[in-house]
C-alpha cells in the first residue's frame, strides 16, 4: 500500500471486532508515528497504550458514570461555540448521514444518547491510544498532536487495523487523567481505538463527504 492509498482507506470506523492486537505491534505503530513532523522538534505528545484488563475496567467505570448521568469540566472545547457556515452545515451533515446508516432518526434521542454512549466503550475495540500534552503548549504544539496521530493512523491502515480518533475523552479528562496516571501539568488531548474492522457494522458503510476543492483549494501562478 503507497501513502496516497492509506490516506484514501483511512476514516473514522465505529465497529471493531474483538480480536486482540499484539502489544508489540501497537508499540512499533506508536514508535513510528514519533518520526510525524514537529516544530523546532519539540516532540509534545505523550502516549499511552491501553488494552486487555485495565481497558475493561476503565469502560465499566465509564458505564457507570454515563448511567449516573455524571459529567467534568471539558478540557478544552472540541468544537467553537458558534459554528458559522459553512463548518455547522459540515458537521450536522455527517451526524445525520452516520444516523441514517445505523437506522436512528432525528426524534429518538435516547437512541442517540445510547449511541453515544458507545464512544466510551470504543466501539468495541480490544486497544486504545491516548495523547496526552502540556499544559504550557500552544496552538503551534496542539498541530504537532494533529500530525502524530494522522501519521499513527495511517501507520495502521499499512498494518491492516482501522482507528477511530476520538476527542469525546476530553469530556472526561478527571477520570481518565486519574486511569493514565497523567500528573496536573499535563492535558488529556484525545483517544484513539484501534483494531480490526467489524466490516458488518452498519456505522462503517459512512463515507464522509468532503468539501468541493473550489471550496478551499487556491492558487496564484
């Protein structure tokens, strides 16, 4: 597989078999990952490996908190809190293409809170990653973050796993701030599942659409 195609083949896939992945080879993913671009090669990110018992644990906790209606203080906010066009469109978009594809509508909002809900058990994935950076970095060391894990993602797509990248985490960074063992200077970024593909899982037949390159895409020659 060249780079164009992995870049083609990755999305965010939202059902995962079961079947365990090697520790050695989530290490080697991550160790590789560490050669993405980074300015003035800072290297911010931190990451940690999860699977096996301790990720059982941690999404019996997450159970519980959900069905106590629990919540913490975000870490930061994933989204603007106003979103202009044409970013709000994008975003309600895909949200009601990926309803569609799992036969929820609109109306059924405890269904789609029990959706949800699946983020915090991986959606069913045997590992996860979570990225975690200082608190002294700025934007410029947050976009380093970006590229670590598109390139650890795509990493994947060559081993023949699937990921879904996961800033929801965020929402809960007491909780798994206290799993990782992440000391007060550090900020919880996002999870990451990975394994294989429940390729029979309705969620993954979405394809998102991508904007128009007239959109977005210029050029002065």
């Amino acid at each position: 597989m060249d780079v164009r195609q992995a870049v083609m083949a990755r999305r965010s896939v939202r059902g995962f078999l079961d079947t365990p992945v090697a520790l050695d080879k989530l290490r080697s993913l991550a160790e590789a990952a560490a050669r993405a671009p980074s300015g003035g090669n800072l290297q911010p990110w931190h990451v940690h490996i999860v699977a096996g018992e301790p990720m059982a644990r941690l999404k019996v906790e997450m159970a519980g908190k959900l069905m106590r209606g629990e919540t913490e203080t975000p870490g930061y906010a994933v989204y603007p809190l106003e979103l202009d066009a044409p970013y709000r469109a994008r975003r309600s978009e895909v949200g009601e293409a990926l309803y569609g594809h799992i036969g929820i509508p609109r109306e059924d909002r405890a269904a789609r809170r029990r959706w949800f809900a699946e983020n915090f058990r991986f959606f069913g994935a045997p590992a996860a990653y979570f990225c975690s950076v200082e608190r002294s970095m700025g934007p410029p060391q947050w976009s380093d973050l970006g590229m670590y894990l598109q390139t650890l993602m795509l990493l994947a797509i060559d081993a023949g796993l699937a990921t879904c990248p996961q800033e929801c985490w965020a929402m809960f960074p007491d909780t798994v701030g206290r799993f990782l063992g992440l000391s007060e200077d550090r900020m919880l970024f996002c999870g990451v599942a990975i394994g294989l593909e429940d390729a029979a899982a309705p969620a993954n037949r979405l394809r998102s659409v991508r904007a128009d390159p007239a959109d977005w895409l210029s050029e002065i020659v």
